[in-house]
C-alpha cells in the first residue's frame, strides 16, 4: 500500500511540475498584453533588460516579485544591511531585492548560505516565492510543503495557466509575464498586521474578500465594457465627457496616458487605479477587448460602386465580401459622428473598420478615417498655417485653438507643429458637426531616392523594393525616370520631385544675332523641334559657365561637326542653361565603370553596320535595347546643308524591321548589360515592320494629339479589338487621301504613342474585292495574300486559296486570329477557322504559310 501511494505521489509530483505549455517561437515580450499592463502598472520598464532574456534567473525573478509589493520597498530600506547570503555580493545587480525578499519571509536562508541569484528558477520555486507574497505560505505547508503543497495550490489559483517554457522547463520571459499577471489578479490573504524584530518581517493574515492582489496592493481595477463617448463625440451623438474623458458604461474614466480616446465603439477592456479621496478612476490600460468582432479594410480594397447606406462591401484576398449595416448602427467620421452614407463610406485614402462589439452578428459601430494628402510647401508659424504643394487648400494647426484639438503622429510618436518641415507629407483628417473638433496629421518624413526599375498599373519597383503609388500620381511615372520619391505613412508614393531635367536632343542647328544672344535648333527625345535660346552663361560637358557667344565660335569654328547627341537642361525663363556633348570610355574599363555610376552622358558603343535582332532586341548583340529604349533617326547631312525637318523622327524598338541591316548605330548611357537608353541612327530609312498586327479601318476622325494640337484619328479592330489611334499630325493622312471603312493597314507608332508611319495593305475602297492578291514571296515573313477560297479543311485547320500563282495552302494554329467583315452591315467582328466558307473571300497575313490574321470579307 506504500508503495502505491508513492507512486501515485510521484506521478503527481511529475503532473504538476510538468511545464504547461512549451514555446517553440515566442512574440516579441513588448507586443504582449501582459508586459503592456505591467508596463502601464510600473511593474515592467523600458530600460529592463528583460528583453534580451530567453529564461529567467533567481535573482531576476525576485526582482519583480519584489516590485509587485509596492510600497514595502519605499518603507524598509536595506540598502545598507548585510546580506544573508555568501553569493548575494554588495555589486549584485538583483542584491537589494534579494535581501528584501528574505527579510519578507518570501525566501529562506540556505543551510549552506547560499542563493545561487544566476540559476535559472525552477517552477515549484516560483510557487514557493509566489504563494508566500499571497499570504498562502501555512496553506502550502499544510497542504505537503515544498515543493508539492505550493506547487498544488499555485496550480488551484492558475498561476502558471498560458505561461510559456523551454523545452528544459525553466520560464520564458513571456512566460513570466503572464505569471505575474496572473499572480497580481489572484486571490489573497489580507495582511492584517506586520511587525519587523532580529532583522525579520512577521506578517499576520485574514482573507481579503472580493479583492485580488491588484486591487488591495495598488487600487488597481479591472473593467470590461463599451467606450461609448469621449471629449469630441458620443455613439449617441454629442460628447458626455469633459476633456480627457471617456465615458465606458455609464462611468466616467481619466484616460490618462493611455489612447482610450480613440476607442469610441470598441468594447474594451481596461485597469484603472481608483483614488478613493476624489473618487477619480485613472485609466493605466485599455485596449478593445477580444470579444469584439472587427473589419478593416483599406480604401483602395473597398469595392465602391456596390456600397449604399444599408450595404458595406469590399474585397478580402481577392473574394467579394459585404456586410449589412442596421439602422440602429453608429458612425464615427473622422472622430465625429455623422449620418451613414454611400458616400461617407467610400473614403479616398484611409480605412473602414467595422466593429460588433456585443457578439451579436450585427455592427454596432463604423469608424471612417479619410485623410488627405498634404505635401508642405510653407509653414507660417505665427498663424499655425501650413500651405500645400499639391494644390490643396491650406490648413490650420493651432494648438491653442479652443475649438478643435491637434493631434499629430510622426513615426508612430506623438509630435508638434514645430517638428513639421518643408517638404514633409502629412496624411490629415478633420471632423465637423462637433461642439469642438479634432484635427489629425500623420507626418512623414521618409523619402526613397533611385531609379524607377519597373512600373506597374499602382506600384513601382525603386532597387528591389515595391511601393505602392497614389492614383494621382499613376500614369506620370515611367521606368528609367529617376527623382526623389515622397512616402506617406503608409509607405506609399504621393508625390515625386524628380531629378534634374535632362532633356535627350539632336542639336542641328546653331544662330547668333546681332545682339549677342545664341539659340540651338534641337530635335528633341519628345519628338519635337524647338529652338531655345542659351544662357548668357551656360554650363558645357559639367564645367562653366561659358558665355554663350564663347560656346557658339567653339562649337561652329573649332569643331568639324557639332551637329551630334547632346543632353542639355532648361531653365525656368526657358533657356539652356547647360549642354553636354557625349563622352566616350574604353568599354569595360575602370573610367566607364566610374562614368555609369557618376551618370555622364556617354557615347558607349557605336557600329558602322549591323542587323537588327528583334529575338533580343539588340543591334547584332552589340547595343541592346529595352521596350521604352528611344532611338533618333536623323537623315544623312553634308556639312553646310540641311536636311528636310520632316525626315527626323523618334521611334521605339517595336518599329524597326526583323533582320534588317541598319547603318551608322551609337548607342549612349548603356548599362553594366548593355543596355542603351537612347540610339542614335544616321542615314537610315523606317519602314513598315511587315510582322506587326494589321488594322481593319472602321471610320477616320478627328482628335486632339499629344501636344494639345488636333489631328487625324483612325479607328478600327486591331488584334480583335475596336481601337482608336492617334496620328502624329494632319500630314500624314494627306499621303492616302481615299483610305476609309475596310481598307488594311499597318503603322508604326513613335515614343509618344502616335501613328507616325502607315503602309496599306489592301485598298477596299476601290469598290471590288481582286480575286488575286500576293505581295513578296509566299514561303516568306509579313506575306499578304487574297483570294476565293477554294477548299476548307475544318479538322486539321487548312484553307486553300487562289493565290495569284496556283492555289495556296496555307496552315493556322492556336494563335491564328480572324476576323469578319459584314459588307452589307459595314460591321466588324471576331471569328473563328469555322466562319471560312468554300467560294468566300479572306485576305491573309501569312509568316512561312501560317495564316496569322484572317480577315473574311462576306
């Protein structure tokens, strides 16, 4: 029978001392809920150490006990006593609280004199300290001593519940946390009396009814309940409390130090220290409590056209959701209450956050913040004004103002009008309809300073960071284009300021007047011709400035030809105010590689000759080009004369022709890859790139260009689409004077997008439909070829046709598009290899006979 009770024993002993719960990952300790009410209650500091403690040692653990006793510490001083133990050393770091503990009776002295205060604590040695601090030290002896009585009764009071341990069983600091926490909201034994003789404290004891440690050692109190109204605005409807106020159940609380304000709506829970002389109740804690059910959505993510008064619906990992909105619903529109609305619900730029604070199913309240970006521009302090450089109107910040409120954020911190800079974003919101008001500014100082690698519809890529980019600024960022970039607080950019203008140009032409004043005749990157004058002075290849009349007899007597390449920048009066010929390196050498990082304008690679490989978009491998590369096609010029303005234009990779040598090719500012990001070609003529997609021509009208000028618009279907593109000027439709609905074209598109060079393809206009067509060889690239259509294989997706030499077969595949053209209806519309009908009549773009594009005529 002993032997059965031993072991029941032991096995209870081991139940007990087993590690509740072993952590493999703990959060950060200061992310806790636990360490934030220690630290509101001034049991946990931000100058501890603790944090950089994975278990915690004797001497820590009874430095913290000893902070829970409050004033005891104020009272008895043993600074200047000795210590009972050998090991306990007067340069202790954890000595006085050591010494205390044992004058306290929470500890024992050894028989061998010594604490080891660097051991990690043992689990029934924190139910030993913590249960004799509760007053339960009898209770435990009674119970079985140490260590299975106090470690069965701390098990009773749920000291270590959702405490956390190493795999070795010592406490984590989250774990101590957590047990203190529950240590200070357990039950206790009311100490009644103490008296202090032979250097010990005895304390006498009785129950303390209906209070906990919190409550009889620090008047501290918990309370869990509806934050229903601060100093600004109430759920229901105006303010209840007075500044610094908030209104939770009917009770008045001081918020103190911490952001109970801002929790209007959120059930809540919070500890306050009630001061029994005035009857105040000071808040120390209040954070929303998990019984609310809360929905955030960002603005971007709210799916605006489908929301009303009555609906809230928004998008969450890419799945439509909704939420029914009672009438019975509060809410809080940038800290005040307004009506709900559509409208009121689809903030620009903000959030939605939805709470059910009563488990119910239903929002109880909404709270909307819409804030509007500000970049400041001016800061008046006299009057607290700051000015907008976006164009928005500006706004006041005054902190004496009696009818609103200021409250500003800078890094997460509570800020001041003075720590607002020039330049700073700040993100602001203001309510209205209060008997006073609050005005809120989110301040950001950071910027990102590089080069724009990619860009997308919302984003763009700076090194190898995405960033979110405001919808104002969307469609006037491009990839290449360098500047410093502005972040609100979200990280996004809201405003740019781009780095010095540096304008690509063909100089063709300089002229001094009489006068002394020069001016440059310049074909520009924007594929325009203007003519600037210079500065008196102007900055030439990085030094200066030159008087411009010196830079001129330079560039016209001494230089065999200055017509070349050049970068210049503008000024704001609109003269050149520096100019840049292009530098040459020894390719791959120590200088280039100091020249690409200084950003010099280079002429880095040049050919004589070479093919175009549109595979890698390169000239023979030796220049390569991205999408957006810009190339200048300047027309040959012997020196004295002048070319026809007419012949240079700007073009893009897309335009130049497979395979096709091209002749006199520089390529400037190329990268570590080769890269460059403008070509110069120098006696070259452009044609039509034969593989591009055709267009069937629906109507011509007129627009207005680029530059604000009108011009010539065709609209047609192009690769299966009814588009509309813009010529680069009325010129150039006065080439094809008849073109009209069912002709086919293909144009070419220069750097801005505009139709800059066209080919027709086949002349519907003339009225009949040739039986023949067949241009170039038809086992050849870009081949177009019209007939009846003799024979039609459905299953293996073959045509054949008369071609004008025989009959043609002709193949298609997954990427072969057609096309239907109604000549009764003068419709358009996409098809399918089923449409061809025997004796019909298609016109095709062939590559190697595979049909690419069918268009059938009906």
């Amino acid at each position: 029978m002993k032997k059965c009770n031993c072991l029941i024993a032991a096995l209870l002993l081991i139940s007990l001392f087993a590690a509740p719960y072993v952590s493999a990952e703990e959060p950060e300790l200061e992310s806790t809920a636990e360490y934030q009410k220690l630290a509101a209650f001034g049991i946990m500091k931000a100058e501890d150490d603790i944090v950089y403690y994975d278990t915690i040692t004797r001497g820590l653990f009874l430095t913290y006990i000893i902070r829970c006793c409050d004033d005891i510490p104020k009272i008895i001083d043993v600074s200047q006593e000795e210590s009972p133990f050998t090991d306990v050393t007067w340069a202790g770091e954890d000595r006085d609280a050591i010494v205390l503990a044992e004058q306290l009776g929470i500890i024992d002295r050894a028989e061998n004199g010594l604490f080891r205060p660097d051991d990690n604590i043992t689990q029934p040695e924190m139910a030993k300290i913590v249960m004799n601090l509760l007053g339960y030290d009898e209770v435990c002896r009674m119970a079985g001593g140490f260590p299975m009585g106090y470690v069965s009764k701390a098990a009773e009071h749920g000291l270590f519940n959702g405490c956390t341990f190493t795999p070795e069983g010592y406490i984590t600091k989250n774990g101590l946390a957590k047990l203190l926490m529950n240590m200070l909201e357990s039950d206790m034994l009311y100490v009644k009396s103490i008296w202090y003789s032979n250097s010990k404290i005895t304390r006498g004891y009785r129950k303390a009814e209906d209070k906990n440690y919190l409550n009889y050692v620090y008047d501290i109190y918990k309370t869990i309940g509806v934050v229903s109204s601060n100093e600004y605005t109430s759920i229901n409807g105006t303010a209840e409390v007075s500044t610094g106020q908030v209104m939770i159940d009917g009770q008045i609380y001081g918020v103190a130090q911490t952001k109970a304000a801002e929790l209007v709506g959120y059930n809540t829970e919070c500890y306050y220290r009630y001061h029994a002389d005035s009857g105040d109740r000071e808040l120390l804690y209040a954070q929303p409590y998990r019984k609310n059910r809360i929905i955030t959505v960002d603005s971007e993510e709210i799916a605006a056209s489908s929301v009303t008064a009555e609906k809230f619906c928004y998008y969450q990992d890419g799945r439509s959701k909704s939420e029914q909105i009672p009438k019975s619903a509060t809410l809080i529109y940038n800290g005040g209450q307004m009506k709900i609305s559509a409208e009121a619900l689809c903030p620009e730029l903000g959030t939605v956050t939805l709470i059910d604070n009563d488990s119910d199913g239903q929002i109880d309240v909404i709270r909307v913040m819409n804030y509007r970006t500000i970049q400041v521009s001016g800061i008046a302090k006299s009057s607290h004004t700051i000015t907008d450089k976006l164009g928005g109107e500006a706004i006041e910040l005054d902190p004496k103002n009696i009818d609103y409120d200021v409250i500003l954020e800078k890094d997460g911190q509570p800020a001041t009008f003075e720590s607002i800079e020039v330049d700073d974003i700040i993100s602001y919101a203001a309510s209205s309809g209060n008997k006073k008001g609050v005005k809120y500014g989110i301040i950001s100082s950071q910027t990102v300073t590089g080069t724009l690698a990619a860009v997308a519809e919302d984003s763009v890529t700076i090194g190898e960071t995405e960033y979110p980019v405001d919808k104002t600024l969307q469609g006037s960022l491009s990839a290449g284009e360098e500047g410093e970039f502005y972040l609100d607080f979200k990280g996004r950019i809201v405003a740019k300021k781009s780095a010095v203008d540096v304008v690509y140009g063909y100089l063709n032409d300089l002229y001094m007047d009489n006068f002394g004043s020069v001016q440059a005749q310049i074909f520009t990157e924007n594929d325009h011709w203007v003519i600037l004058n210079l500065n008196e002075k102007v900055k030439f290849n990085g030094a200066g400035g030159y008087p411009c009349k010196s830079f001129y007899l330079y560039c016209t007597e001494e230089l065999e030809d200055y017509r070349q390449l050049v970068t210049y920048t503008v000024s704001d009066e609109r003269k050149i105010n520096r100019i840049d010929f292009a530098q040459s390196f020894a390719e791959y050498s120590d200088e280039e590689e100091r020249a690409i990082d200084e950003n010099i304008f280079r002429l880095s690679h040049a050919e004589s000759m070479a093919n175009y490989r549109s595979g890698m978009k390169s000239f023979d491998n030796a220049i390569m080009l991205k999408d957006d590369t810009r190339i200048f096609m300047v027309p040959s010029q012997e020196k004295g004369t002048k070319a026809d303005l007419d012949d240079f234009y700007i073009i893009k990779p897309a335009t130049l022709e497979a395979d096709k040598k091209y002749y006199n090719i520089s390529g400037y500012d190329m990268d570590r890859s080769r890269y460059a990001k403008v070509c110069l070609l120098v006696g070259n003529t452009i044609s039509i790139d034969k593989m591009g997609s055709i267009m069937i021509v629906d109507s011509i009208g007129k627009g207005v260009g680029t530059d604000g000028v009108e011009v010539d618009v065709i609209a047609g279907m192009y690769k299966g689409a009814m588009v509309k593109v813009y010529t680069k000027d009325k010129e150039l439709l006065k080439g094809f004077p008849t073109l009209d609905k069912g002709d086919v074209i293909q144009f070419s598109l220069d750097a801005s997008g505009s139709v800059c060079r066209i080919d027709l393809c086949y002349d519907y206009t003339k009225g009949t439909l040739p039986s023949e067509i067949l241009t170039g060889n038809l086992y050849g690239r870009g081949t177009f070829i019209g007939g009846e259509v003799y024979y039609t294989d459905y299953q293996n997706q073959r045509l054949l046709l008369n071609s004008g030499s025989g009959k043609a077969v002709l193949y298609t595949n997954a990427g072969t598009k057609v096309y239907i053209y109604d000549t009764q209806t003068e419709e358009f519309s996409s098809g399918e290899f089923s449409d061809i009908e025997k004796g019909g009549y298609v016109f095709i773009k062939t590559n190697y006979y595979r049909a690419d594009e069918i268009i059938i005529y009906r």
